[in-house]
C-alpha cells in the first residue's frame, strides 16, 4: 500500500491464540527515527487482536480456556450456525477482544513493554489466513 500503510496475510493456524508481534513488525517498514502511532487492524469477524504478556505461554492457554468457558461452542440459544458450532461463538468472542491494537512508534520502533505481545486469537477451528491493515499515523508537530 506504501506511505505508511500495509497489508500483511497472517499464516493460517488453529484454534487458539498465537503470538504474532514478529509477524507483523517483520513486514513493517517504520522509517528510522518516525514517532507516532501503529494502528493494527484485523479484516475478519471470528478472531481478534489484543495486547497482552508474552513471557509465557500459559496465558495463551489460560485465555482459550477462559473463552471455552464463557462462550461455549454450539450453545443451544445460538441462532446463528451458517459455518458450524464454532459459528456464532467465534464472533462473540471477537466482539469482546476487538478487531485492532494500536500501539506507540517511538525514534522509529514499536514501543512495547518488556512482557507485551501482539495475539492473534483464532476462535475458529479452521479460520484459515487472516488480512491485517497496519496504518502508521506520524506524530503531529
């Protein structure tokens, strides 16, 4: 897309959620010394994007766990079923997490905290690959 802005395709995965911070920035080219803002957008749905500690992946597991839990597969009450059980779960969950992350660019890098992380949470069994937009909004002077 050019002047700061990128369409990345995320590699497929299952269910469950992934670090993907290297994923993205690796196709990011912030211009060295730029200050601003990195807005993140997910084009899709049934997955989300959050920020999140990254040391472990326990809390990767801990999530999906959670998330199993409160917005179970197939539950009765669910109209929505056009893709499966996982259907109308997935998108509640997504709606939950939110679709964008946006995070400060500093002297031209991604300024994150020592234990954050960029997830992508696939509530799908088989989502398949997921678009992103990341919009790099330059600080104003």
């Amino acid at each position: 897309m050019g002047n700061g802005q990128w369409q990345l395709r995320l590699a497929p995965r299952e269910r469950g959620v992934h670090l993907v911070t290297d994923e993205i920035l690796s196709h990011l080219d912030v211009p060295v010394g730029a200050n601003g803002v990195l807005h993140v957008f997910l084009q899709h749905t049934s997955a989300a994007l959050t920020l999140n500690e990254n040391a472990t992946p326990a809390v990767r597991r801990d999530f999906e766990r959670w998330f199993a839990r409160a917005v179970p597969d197939g539950a009765e009450y669910f109209e929505h079923r056009l893709e499966g059980d996982d259907d109308m779960a997935a998108h509640l969950k997504a709606s939950l997490m939110g679709a964008s992350v946006t995070l400060p660019v500093v002297d031209g890098r991604v300024a994150l905290g020592t234990w954050q992380g960029i997830y992508l949470c696939e509530f799908r069994h088989a989502g398949g690959a997921r678009h992103v937009v990341a919009t790099l909004l330059p600080a104003q002077r």
